[in-house]
C-alpha cells in the first residue's frame, strides 16, 4: 500500500513540474522559422476527405472535405455527399436477415441471402 501512495505521490510531482510552465520556452525566444512553422501547421486543413476509412459508427455522418466538398461517411470510406442513403454493411446484412426470417424459415432465410 505504501509502495503504491509514493508511486501516486511521485507522480503528482511529476505532474505539477509539468504545469508550471517552467520548461516551455518563452514565445520572444523563438526563432522566426519555428513561429513560421508553427502557424502554418495551424492553418493546414484537417478532418476527413474523399477516400479515407471512416468507422462504422460515423456512417450517415457529414461534413466537409479541406476542398469544401460536402461528404458523408458512406459503407466505410469517405464519399461525396450526393444525397444517397449511407450504407453500413453489417447492418445491412442484419436488417436484410431480421426481414426475412419474418416470412420464411432460417434454412430459407440463408438460401435466399445466400449465407451459410
């Protein structure tokens, strides 16, 4: 018990070194490249765009491309938002399923849906 009370002790210093600012250098003391390159990384565009992955819990998600093209999170990838129904494949697959098994049989439901 002891051992773990100074590891969180020891930590806590740890951290309160690191708030005070103390090793951050002063902004004057920069050199003028550095303060060049850290303003133009803040302005470097960020966010999704066309093509990337996205997951499965942003599907129907929209939002705008660094180009300024509006997008949705559409079966995984980043697409074009042109208005269609975002598709999400496992679920999908699970409605499709949960349709079917209401009117046919479970060895029906996967010949029809060719699973299994």
């Amino acid at each position: 018990m002891t051992e773990i009370v100074a590891g969180l002790a020891a930590a806590a210093v740890v951290m309160t070194g690191c708030a005070s600012g103390a090793d951050r250098p002063e902004v004057g003391s920069m050199s003028p490249s550095a303060r060049t390159t850290q303003s133009t990384a803040a302005q470097t565009p960020s966010g999704p765009s066309i093509g990337q992955q996205c997951p499965g819990a942003d599907i129907g998600r929209t939002a705008t491309d660094p180009n300024g093209t509006a997008i949705v999170c559409d079966n995984y990838v980043w697409a074009p938002d042109t208005g269609q129904t975002p598709r999400h494949r496992w679920a999908d697959d699970q409605r499709a399923w949960t349709d079917c098994i209401a009117t046919h049989s479970p060895a029906e439901c996967r010949r029809i849906l060719g699973v299994g």
